[in-house]
C-alpha cells in the first residue's frame, strides 16, 4: 500500500454488489431489518471529491460499505462477527485520513 492516493486500505474486496443485489431488494418478508442494528456513517472529502464508509452492526454480524468516488459502484463487505466488522472499520478510516481524506462528518445517518 505505497499509493498515497489509495482511498481504503484493501480491508474491502473490490467485487462490488450489483444493481439487483440482495441488500438493494425492498420485499415485505421477515428480514435482518427487523432487528435492532447500529449504523455509523462517515463522510470524507479530498481535493473536490466526496466518499463515504458506512458500517451496519447487529446481532447477525456487521457489514461495510464504501462509496469511493473513483469507483463506479459501492462496495460491500460483510461479516459474521460484529466487533471485526467494527475493528475493519475503524482500520480504514484510519487508512483513509492517513492518505489525506478529511472527515466532514462522522456519526448516525442524518434524515430529512
């Protein structure tokens, strides 16, 4: 990782879901959304670009998402233990601002 342009550490596989991508579909059958879960945003900006790193904790286990700007769509990753999820996370937030990233806002998902 000599790229000081990289955007995350390569915590994240580069195979991104696609558009019909299970956790894109809205159905009204029992699913994980129903049970509690916390979710942490973070929304960095560089040289005129914004990108953003999500992450989704429940009891099921945790899931990162990252919308790189170079990239054409959001990746995911997903995981069984939650505290790994958390513990990746935080490794590439740290990556992300060590390679100049500027965190403009980091906390629960605004609305409205």
């Amino acid at each position: 990782m000599n790229d000081q342009n990289d955007f995350f550490d390569d915590v994240i596989d580069d195979e991104a879901e696609s558009p019909d991508s299970e956790w894109m579909e809205d159905d009204d059958d029992e699913s994980e959304d129903d049970e509690p879960f916390e979710v942490r945003t973070v929304v960095m900006t560089k040289n005129g670009m914004v990108a953003l790193l999500s992450l989704r904790i429940s009891a099921a286990g945790g899931q990162i998402v990252r919308v790189d700007p170079r990239q054409n769509i959001p990746a995911a990753q997903s995981y069984d233990d939650a505290p790994v999820a958390a513990r990746w996370f935080r490794r590439s937030l740290a990556t992300s601002r060590k390679n100049g990233w500027d965190v403009a806002y980091d906390g629960e998902p605004l609305f409205g």
